[in-house]
C-alpha cells in the first residue's frame, strides 16, 4: 500500500512538548502567539463509551460515545505548522470499534484510515496543522456508523493558531482573556409509542432505532456541551465587563447560528478559517454543519447574558442555551430602563 | 441590583425626534446620509395580540402576537450612534405578557430584562445603536414562551445605517430609491387528525400544541408579511427599470436563503452587518435565522420578479413567494426569445 | 406586451460557437481564459422525462425529469459578456410542459417567462451573461409545479468564468487542471405503509403523493449526481497529487455543506460569485439552497477522498457521498500514522 512504501520523515529537529487537555468548556494552557520554532505537540484521548443523563428533567439519556469523557471531545490548540501526535486509546470495557478525523490535517480520510480501534487497543497518529483556524474532528468508522457515532457525541474542535496570533481585518493583533468552548450536539433518541424516551441496556442496541431517528433529520435535543443546561446555572460561564472572550463553536453534524443575547460577534471567523479577515459586528453568526468556528467579545454591560442557537425553538425547547454571568457596573450611556413597567390606566 | 446603581447618564445635549413607523412592507421617513449630530429617536410600539389569517385559501389562521398590528413589526430605522428611545405599551385585552430584545442593542438580554410588560401596561427602554447594521427585534418572555411569541410573528427589524450612508467594497457612495421590508415567519399551526388546521378561541389556548409543532421543526406554513398572498397580487411591490431597490430581510428564528428571480442580489450584506464589506454579483444568499439582512439591486427589465425563499417548497407550497411588478422598456441586448416555442413536429 | 414591443438587437458583429454539453461529473471543453471578444455560445438541451433507479439496494426509482438526460443537467461553461443561445426541446414522448429558469440571466423570470414548451416543442432563449460567476438554472413552470420539477431532477449548473480567469484575493491567476461537478438533489419519494418506496407508473402520478411528501422537508434521499452511488466505487471520480481539481457543486432547493474528507477548499467562492475575493483554507462550506459554487483543492496525498454533504446523516444514510481516487506517493511530513492499532493489553 502506498503507505508503507514511503519516505520516513526526519522530526530530530523537533521540540516535544505535552499537551493536558482538559474539560470543555475550558482550554488548555497555551500560548496565543507561538514561541520559538513549530513543536510536537503530544496529546492523548482516550475513548469511552458511557451513559450520560441528556436531560435531567425527562430523565433522557444516551450511550454516549466520547473521547475523554465528555461531549464535545476536549479542545486541542496548537499553532500552524506545529504536529499534532495524538495517543488514542479504547478502553477495554468499550464494544465499539472507534477512530477519529481530523478536519484539520491532510490524507487518510483526515487520520480516519489509520486510527481504526478496538476495545483494549491503542494507535498513534501524527499529523501537520498546516491550515490556521478551528476544525472539527470526529470519530468516522464508515457507512452509516459515521451519523451514529458523530450523533452520540463522538466529536470536538482543534484551534490551529496563527503564529503569530489572531489578526483583525486590518492585520492588528488581537488577544481573548478567555475562551468559552461550546460543544452543540444534536441527539436523535428514539422513543417510546406515548412520547417519552427509551433506554438501552448497552452500546449498539439502539443502532436500528437511532438510524431511523435519524432518517428525519429532526433531533430530539440539541444540547451544549453534552445535556440540557450543562452550561446554565451552576455551570454557567462567567466573565467581567472588559474582558474578551473567545467563544469557540463546534458542531459536527448540523447547522447551527449562535446568538449572544445582549452581546454580539465583535470579530467573527465564520467558517473557523483564520486564513481569511474575520467579520465584524455580527449579530448572528452561521456554523456550518461539520465545522468549528470562533467568534470574540468585549463585554460592555454586567448581567446574564444567553448564547444560543437563535433558531429558539432549538434554543428553548430541545436544549441550545448557554448562560454567561458577567460581573461588573451597569452603563446607562449603553442602555437604560427610562420607565420601569407601570399600568397605563389611569 | 447593578442596574439601579448605575451612574445617570447625561444627554441633555441630545436633540430629539419622533419617528413615526409605518406598516411593512413600507419603511419610515429617514435620511440616508446622517445630519448632524446623534440624535434620541423617539419611537413607539403597541404590543396588539389578533387573529390573523395566514391562508386565505385553507383559512388558516393563528392568534398573531404582534408589534404594531403587523407581521413582521414595523422596520425603524436610525443611524449608527442614534439613541432609540421606544415607549413599549400592551393593549389591555391581550392576553399575555411580552416584551422586546433588540439585537443591535447592549446588555440586560437586548433589553428584554428591562420591559416586561402586561396588558395594559407600557415601559419605556433607551439605548444606544453602536453597531451599524440591519438587526432583528423580537419578544423573549423567557423559556418556552420565546419560540412560541417568536414562531407567532412577534419579531421586526432595525437598520442602523453608518452615519454617512451606506458603501460599496471600495468605500464609494451607494444610494436606493425605495426599501422593500419582507418579514419571513415561520408558523407551525397544530392540525385537526384530518390534516385541517385547528382553530382557538383565544391566544395561549394554542400553547401546547403549538410545542408539539414547533419540535417538528417543520413549519405548516412560511410566509412574507405575515400570510400567504401577502406580497402578491394587489399587494404586490412596485418599481421601475433603473430604480435601486433596497431588500430588507428579517427572519427572527429560522434560516432562509431570498432569491429574486431574474434579478440578483447586487450588493449584499448577507449577515446584516454595515461594518463589513458587502458582497457582490449573488444568486441567492443566506439569512442566518435571527438575523435582518439587506440586499440591494437596479432593476434592468421590465415585468414580474418573483422574490422567494429559494427552498421552493418552502417559496410555492408553503408561502414564501413576493412579487415586484417593474415597469420600463425591455432589453433585447441582456436577454430575447429568438425563438417563440413551436412544434418540432414536421 | 412590453417584450414584444422591444427595440431588436444587432449582434452581428459577434462570433458564433456551439458548446457540446456532456454528461456530468464532466465539464464541456473550455478555456480558462477567454480568447478574443465575447461570443454567442449555442447549446441545446433537450427535455427527457425518464424513469430513473435512485437507490439500486433498495429499488427505490423516479420519474426524473432531466435536462439531456441526467441529474443534475450538464455544465454549461461561458466567459463573462458571452451570450449563451440555448435551444431547449422537448421530447414528443414527454408528459409535463417545462421551461428554464436561469439564475444567470436577467429578465423574465431568469427565461423562465419565455421557454415554457409543451412535449414535442422547442424554443431558442438568448441571454448575456454579465455577472461571473457558477449560477444554478432549474425548471420553473410556475406554483408547486416549480418545486414538484426541481425536486424530480430538472436542474444544472453553468459556470459564467471572468473573461481573465479565476483570480485568488490578491488578483493572482487561479488555474485548475479539472473539473467536477456535483449535483446534489434531494428527492422526496412517497412511501407505502411498510415504509417502502411507492412506484408510479407514469410521470404526473405522483404529483400529489409527492407534494406531500415535500411538505415535510425531510428528503427520502439526498445524493450526488442522481443517484445513491453515482459517484463512488467504479464511478468514483479520479486524480492525483498535485493536481488541482475544481468543484462545482449545484444545489438548487435545499442547503448544503460539502466537506472533502482528507482534504480542504484551498480556496472557495462561497456564495459562487466570482465578483468577490474567495476564501480559503475551509474545512466546510456551505452552499445557498437555490444556488452553485465552486471550491479549489490541490491534492497532497494519495488514497481515497470522500467528498459529502457534512450533515453525516445525509452523507451515510440519505446518500450525499462521492469519492475522489487520487493516485501519487504517500507524505509522512504531513501524516503518518506512528503506531499501527495495537492491544494495550500486556
Ligand atoms: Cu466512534
Ligand atoms: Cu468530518
Ligand atoms: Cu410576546
Ligand atoms: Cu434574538
Ligand atoms: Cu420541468
Ligand atoms: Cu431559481
Ligand atoms: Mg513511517
Ligand atoms: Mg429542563
Ligand atoms: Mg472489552
Ligand atoms: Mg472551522
Ligand atoms: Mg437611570
Ligand atoms: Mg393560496
Ligand atoms: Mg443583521
Ligand atoms: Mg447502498
Ligand atoms: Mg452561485
């Protein structure tokens, strides 16, 4: 095979460093512009299929199948030209064979043909991040296993960095105090004849029922970061008026178009490229289904802010509602309540 | 709470003026290039819940929510750096309490925190439009309530031009003759078994079931200005060859993608944003669901223009269908039926 | 009428070619840079009503209707300023009138007004194409006749070049070494109780049950040109490393987001306009329902390429998958796979 037959590369001149990814919404620690020369940047997902709860109130849940543990898999940043090296191990209780497809590297279905595992195996993919921006990967088995693992929740986002940083429009850098990392996954759960949600006892069981779920390319939920509320209330985001953040978006199967209600894109990479000016002043963005994209804020007023799938149905009714909670003084030159509600009658 | 701490704001200096809104598809008086300095843009809006025929043809109808008697709610329009000042009353009896989020606002959730409102009651919100752009307004009672004011047609648009008018790509002057305002609503009126659309005797009764339609994702009905027909017929948008028609496209909930049939979208601000370049030369663009965009175009040839969503299921079955009647001289030299249609047949 | 009374046009001075269309993924012979001064281009279409396999596995079939045949219709390819003289006929044994809608064009529907034939007949429509760019063009005979053709197949592309060429952002000569076009068509097949596919015995007789089935907005199926297959295992479509490959993808009634698996848009017109500067480094695009654009990539690695529509579920199961076969040497510089899948297991 044409593989095999090639040219090793000669990586000696190579820093290594290790990556620790972490929870989503949180990023690794990571530099916004890169030191020094392109690295080797080792990181290491593990797959793990689990139950997870996708709605607390109905009692929904799902086989997830992860990579780490959570929906969205974790947030990778590394900058262009540096490799990625990715461990990726199955743990052994899994049933499913896994991969994974980096929408940011080149050949091999994305990684997808070399990284085929089963429980209890491991593999080691090393790519190239030649292409700035945010992309997806996802686990990529084949037919129809594709649509089943992506929509159980087998999915997340890299950041390839520019060197030199972020740029506006004008080619001044720009800098975030924080990111937020949201995950939105559409979930196609099948249900009983009078509405409410069946459970399986294991992985694959409800691979017949999920297709035709499926089949209507209408979700029962569509979450942030793995359930209903997994980023509201407790879990809610929080920020401080004057601070930037960046508000990396994935989603790997299906159409999204984020809204911050109250807020709005001040610099938006829209399809995720950073090979490309960002466009500014948005009040809507689109994310292509199977892609991650990223979008920066100054917070100018104190509050709850809601960042949502503004299709609100999807927001309100099947899950897409994140809360940020932000700190600081209210500014009335922005915004004011002239007349607090009163009754018009006399 | 910080907002009522906040510091008063001083805008003594401001010079005030009424805006007067109009019904769509018409928009208000308004200088295209600003005079003089920002001003405070009085505006006022009547929260009036009716029932409104959405298909004469099947009679269907929906206990509309709406700004102003209208769906969509009236176009404003002022410019970057203008305060909107708008005094928000709910007609004593409705039903249902509202409110309003302004997209091209900032903080306390667009306003929405700030002007909750109940029949027969009026509030009275001020803030400032910094972001120049076409932006979506709409009601966000919180929860479930928001697709379900949403998807019953409370929602409309602001344009905030840059304070010296709009520009092409390279920074020159560009001008219309007149604005056609097009609401998009997406409806999802609950069904009889029979396939017949069900009738209520008054708002809120439809709440449940309007839910159950609205998880479908799969509106019943997708119209222009409230019904089918609406912009059609004797209601039908008029121009002229040579004449440079400003489309203005609000969607508050649901993407959409207009077309103008045997014209095209010259100069497009397909995200609404007036920051950003437009773009040029469109077939068809893209309306982020949640978003006001603009589309400019000079007619060149006389006749029907139909200006549709170009899913055309959604623009000929389920109502997304305008028409501009343009009167003038055809044009042999852009296109000519050589050729009448004719038997082959010897 | 006001087209009648038009003033004639004398285009004697310009040079007559005829453009042979052929059957896609294949483009018609052209040049990338036009030579001399702008032409009539003659082409003829002919209008066939065919019964046509949709998905082999499970026999489900169509009463397509095609221009020439297939689906989607062939690439026309013009420069900027040409005419395109198009003869469309249609075949005696046909049952529907038809006509043609070309995005390109201006006026009268997009032609639409002016090509309506009945079987047996033919018309000659002439139209200058002033905007560059890849337009979609679709049969359009008017109400829910429009979206009942174009869902059963009746639509193409043409790609209108700027007479210098493709330009990248910085006005730099784009060039590519092939094309491939991609039709993508969702169908909406009526189904019988048991869930299979209904078949009709002749074309119009599904009118109805199709409408119906439209309704939903849940395509039965979603493939690439015309059928589930078409263009994977011998039909897979073939190049090299280095070789760079231009993609014109036509969705004429609903949204898409192709995405190369493997692979990027080096660089991309988006919204199809060629008036604008492209984008680039994409890992997912998206295309306007109701529009055709282009994507460029320049092959790095060898191995198969599976080019889908990115909603996986419509790619997997509903059919949106094609396949690049892309013969050169393997580059460990940007990927290799470390360590082959191996048991963690001691
Ligand atoms: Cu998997
Ligand atoms: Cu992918
Ligand atoms: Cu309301
Ligand atoms: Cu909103
Ligand atoms: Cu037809
Ligand atoms: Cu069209
Ligand atoms: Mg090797
Ligand atoms: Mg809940
Ligand atoms: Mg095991
Ligand atoms: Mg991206
Ligand atoms: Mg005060
Ligand atoms: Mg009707
Ligand atoms: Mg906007
Ligand atoms: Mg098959
Ligand atoms: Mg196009």
């Amino acid at each position: 095979q044409q593989i095999n037959a090639a040219e090793p590369v000669d990586l000696s001149g190579y820093e290594r460093v290790t990556q620790t990814l972490v929870r989503p919404p949180f990023a690794p620690k990571h530099d916004q512009v890169a030191q020094g020369a392109p690295k080797i940047v080792e990181i290491e997902m593990v797959v793990d299929e689990r139950l997870m709860v996708v709605d607390e109130d109905t009692g929904a849940s799902i086989g997830a199948m992860t990579y780490n543990g959570s929906v969205p898999g974790p947030l990778i940043i590394v900058h262009q030209d540096d490799y990625v090296e990715l461990t990726l191990k199955s743990l052994s209780r899994n049933a499913l064979e896994h991969n994974i497809d980096f929408h940011a590297s080149t050949g091999a279905l994305g990684g997808g043909a070399l990284t085929h595992i089963y429980p209890g195996e491991e593999t080691v993919l090393r790519f190239k991040a030649t292409k700035p921006g945010c992309f997806t990967y996802h686990c990529a088995p084949g037919g129809a296993m594709i649509p089943y693992h992506v929509c159980h929740g087998m999915n997340g986002a890299i950041m390839v960095l520019p060197r030199d940083g972020l740029k506006d429009k004008d080619g001044n850098a720009l800098t975030y105090d924080e990111i937020a990392y949201i995950g939105e996954q559409d979930y196609y759960l099948p249900r009983n004849e009078d509405g409410t949600f069946k459970t399986y006892s294991s992985d694959g069981d409800d691979y017949a029922e999920s297709l035709e779920a499926m089949r209507t390319l209408t979700p029962s939920h569509v979450v942030f970061n793995g359930a209903v509320g997994a980023l509201t209330g407790a879990n809610a985001l929080r920020s401080a008026v004057g601070k930037t953040v960046l508000m990396i978006h994935n989603q790997a199967n299906r159409d999204s178009r984020p809204h911050l209600i109250g807020g709005h894109g001040n610099v938006v990479w829209e399809s995720g490229s950073f090979s490309d000016a960002p466009m500014t002043g948005m009040e809507t963005w689109f994310v292509r289904g199977g892609s991650a994209m990223a979008a920066m804020y100054t917070f100018e007023q104190p509050g709850v802010y809601a960042y949502v799938n503004h299709n609100v149905i999807e927001a309100a009714i099947l899950g897409a509602t994140a809360h940020f909670v932000v700190d600081g003084d209210w500014n009335n030159a922005l915004m004011e309540q002239v007349v607090a509600p009163r009754s018009t009658e006399a």
